[in-house]
C-alpha cells in the first residue's frame, strides 16, 4: 500500500477534526479546549490528550487533561468533571478554583 493510501484511509476514519482552541458549552459550563495530542497505545489504538479547563457559575477550574479514544468519550469524560465541579462548588469547596 501506498504512502498516499494510507493517509487517505487514515483520512476517513475522521469523523471530525477540532483545532484548539476551542470553546464548547456543556451542561451550562464552558469548556475551553488549549490543546489535543494524539498518541498510539502499545496496542496500536490511537488516543487523545486533551488538555482543557471549565468555566461555570463564576469559577475556573485548573488545566487537566483527559485521555480519550473518540468525540463521545471525551463529551462523557467532560459531564462527569462538570458534575464534579458543580458539587465541589455547591457543598463550598471552592478553594480548589479561580474566581472570575
């Protein structure tokens, strides 16, 4: 196979191609994406480093980074922080964030 063949089945695999950054609003939340490193596992299964912080109800959370194979994984992986963020914030545990 051809240099030209693999780029181009790699190609559409791609469901969709995000360059950072970006801003997304979930579950109220804003969620700014810096930064997207692909990388391979020893299994050959292609994953992704996101790098990105929150944004909601008058806080920031810190940079953090999730490791996802797909879109719907990541928008999964980033509820679960927003939920976690939310009861963070309504309990009073808000030392762990940026007011803004």
């Amino acid at each position: 196979m051809e240099v030209s063949q693999v780029n181009q089945a790699e190609n559409e695999k791609m469901s969709r191609i995000i360059v950072p950054p970006v801003a997304i609003r979930i579950d109220d939340a804003w969620v700014y994406i810096i930064e997207v490193v692909p990388h391979d596992w020893i299994d050959g299964k292609k994953h992704y480093l996101v790098s990105c912080y929150v944004e909601w109800g008058g806080y920031r959370s810190q940079v953090f980074t999730l490791d996802v194979t797909s879109n719907k994984e990541l928008e999964y992986k980033l509820r679960t922080e927003i939920a976690k963020m939310k009861l963070m914030i309504m309990s009073g545990k808000t030392e762990l964030f940026k007011k803004v």
